[in-house]
C-alpha cells in the first residue's frame, strides 16, 4: 500500500521543498504540502504530522501519495480550464531552491540571465517568480553576530534599565562617533530642478576630522554632546563628568559599549570617585543595543551625509547647532526588538 511506503528524500528535492517551507510569499497551501513531506520524511506519523500542519489525517496521506508518486509535481493543484502553467511548480522550486544557494564560482550572485540559462526558460519568467516570492540576489545587508556567552544576560539587564529604569534614577546611553571628515566640495552644489536631482561635484576637499562625543537621555530624548579632535580615555572621562553633571543625588546608569577607551584605570579611577554612576557594557559586537547609536544615524542622515564643511571649526558649529535644534523637540526613541528567536547566532565551523 502506498501509505505503508516511508518518503525518502534526495537533496535537492529537500531544498526545493524547504524553500517553499521558508518563502513568506509562497501559496499557504503549497507551503503547508511542502511541510507534511519534510515531516513525514523526518520519521512523523501521519497522526502527529496532521496535528502539526493542520490537515485531517486522511489529507495527509493523499499528499503522501500524490509526493511518492509524481514527485514535486505531485503537490501542485490538479489541473484546471484554461491555459496550463507555463513553469512546472517542481521547476518553480529548484529555481527558488538554487536561489537561495551560493551562486557557482566566479560569480558573486545569481543574476535572471545566469539563472534563466540555467533552467531553460526566459529571463521575464525568473524575473517574475523572484518578485513573487521576494527574492532579491543582487541585494546584500551586513551584519555582526555577537559571540559574547553572557549576550542575553547583559542584554536582558540592558532592556531593563529602558523599560523599567529604577525609581529616581537617569539612564544615559554615551558613545562616540569617531572620525567625521570635515569635507569641501571644488565646485558649487547645483541645486534641485524638476526631473532633475540636486547635483555635486565629484571632487572633494579634506579639511580634517573631528570625533564627536553623545550622551542622550534615554527618558526625554535630550542630548548632550562635546567634539574633540581625538577620543581617548582621558576625553571619554571628561565628557562622562560633563554628561552626569546637574542630576542632584540621582543615581545615574551609563550605558556605554565594549571599547577598550571605556574599561581603562582612568575611568575605574573617576567611577571610585562618583558612587552614584554606574556604567553598564553591551556585549560584545552588539552596540546597536545603545540607543544613542539611534540618533547618531539620524545626525550622518540629516547633518554629515551631504554636509559641506570649509574646517573642523565649520564641522563642530554645525554639530553642535544640529544637537540644539534636536533639543528642542527631542522625544524618546520608540526601541521595539519584535522577535527575539530571530537573533543571529555566531557558529564556529
């Protein structure tokens, strides 16, 4: 009987069907058929395979028996009037599942041309399956996974100190952005016209870098910020003395990242002399826990990005005149993290 039969798996058709599993844009149906092969075939019963995806137990075993006897075409839908599907749905899940696959060597990424060449079909069609299934092979993002063993205990404590700070108490989130060039331009800016985008010249002009050091306040909003031509342990204690002046006897928690400028004998010295200042570290790899790094992408947006300096001194007016208008209408950043079982963990092979 064919139900009897155990579902046995190449590996290509366990990526196929795993890219289905893992689309957010593939049919609920198809996924939820892709599902119950991959569970039947990791050793479930029909019963417990039914629980999982939702199906009576007697879909599960028609699926069973369309997949065992047609393969991926087997989960398609059975055909109906009209004109047939001009790319198989098996063809559709190998094209999705090499997608997502390194692209062979020299090439860096799959592009619709290679991977239509491929396939044997036209370069539209794998346009438009990509579209439909939220691909996007020439798009690539950063990222830094952090291998500190402690990560959740620090970055359970630091949520604590946003989301339920101790009564009586300020919390400070303080970095600096290091290295902002004051850059000219050799040419005048030609300025936006319809159908035409603002123009700059292509040449620029060095005239130094200043590095900026900010404290915000975590409950208003507020900044407070100092430029310094270098940022050494002696800067950072300076500022820390400014940043935590005019509190009264509040207790203040400091949260700063793991640069080695922030753990010297220097700052260990200050924190002796101000018992109410407690610095608290991110882990490791993880300063995008500090709220301050918030606003200073908004600064490099609105102020630095397209900004023309004549000198360091032009730099620091405009930064410090940006950190006043922020004030006067600063609020609080709305810091939301939705889904922790998303992190991205650091394995070591």
């Amino acid at each position: 009987m064919a139900n009897l039969l155990s579902v046995k798996l190449s590996s290509a058709d366990h990526d196929a069907l795993d890219a289905f599993v893992r689309s957010g844009t593939v049919e609920a149906r198809l996924a939820r058929r892709a599902r119950t092969v991959l569970l039947l075939e990791a050793g479930h019963s029909v019963r417990v395979t039914a629980e999982r995806v939702g199906l009576a137990p007697r879909m599960v075993q028609h699926w069973k028996r369309r997949f065992l006897a047609e393969g991926l075409a087997g989960l398609a839908d059975a055909p109906r009037p009209g004109r047939p599907k001009v790319i198989p749905l098996s063809k559709e899940a190998r094209i999705l599942a090499d997608t997502q696959r390194r692209s062979p060597g020299p090439l860096t990424q799959w592009s619709s041309r290679t991977m239509a060449a491929r396939h044997g079909i036209s370069q539209s069609s794998v346009t438009r399956l990509w579209r439909r299934h939220g691909l996007q092979p020439h798009r690539v993002e950063s990222y830094v996974g952090s291998p500190d063993p402690d990560f959740e205990t620090k970055a359970a404590a630091i949520f604590g100190l946003y989301l339920q700070p101790p009564a009586h108490a300020v919390v400070l989130c303080i970095d600096e952005k290091s290295h902002i060039q004051a850059l000219d331009r050799t040419q005048p800016v030609l300025p936006l016209r319809p159908g035409r985008p603002a123009r700059r010249s292509f040449e620029y002009l060095r005239h130094g870098t200043l590095s900026l050091y900010a404290a915000l306040e975590v409950g208003s909003g507020q900044i407070r910020g100092q430029c310094v031509p270098h940022h050494t342990s002696a800067d950072f204690v300076t500022f820390l003395d400014q940043a935590t002046r005019g509190y009264g006897r509040k207790h203040v928690h400091v949260i700063v990242d793991n640069l080695s400028a922030h753990k010297t004998a220097a700052v260990q010295a200050w924190l002796a002399k101000h018992r109410r200042v407690q610095l608290h570290y991110t882990p490791t790899y993880s300063s995008w826990l500090n709220q301050v790094e918030l606003w200073f992408s908004k600064l490099e947006r609105d102020c630095i990005e397209r900004g023309i300096f004549s000198s360091t001194l032009d730099l620091k007016r405009k930064l410090l005149r940006y950190i006043e208008q922020h004030n006067e209408t600063a609020t609080p950043f709305l810091w939301t993290f939705n889904d922790p079982k998303r992190r991205i963990r650091v394995t070591h092979q």
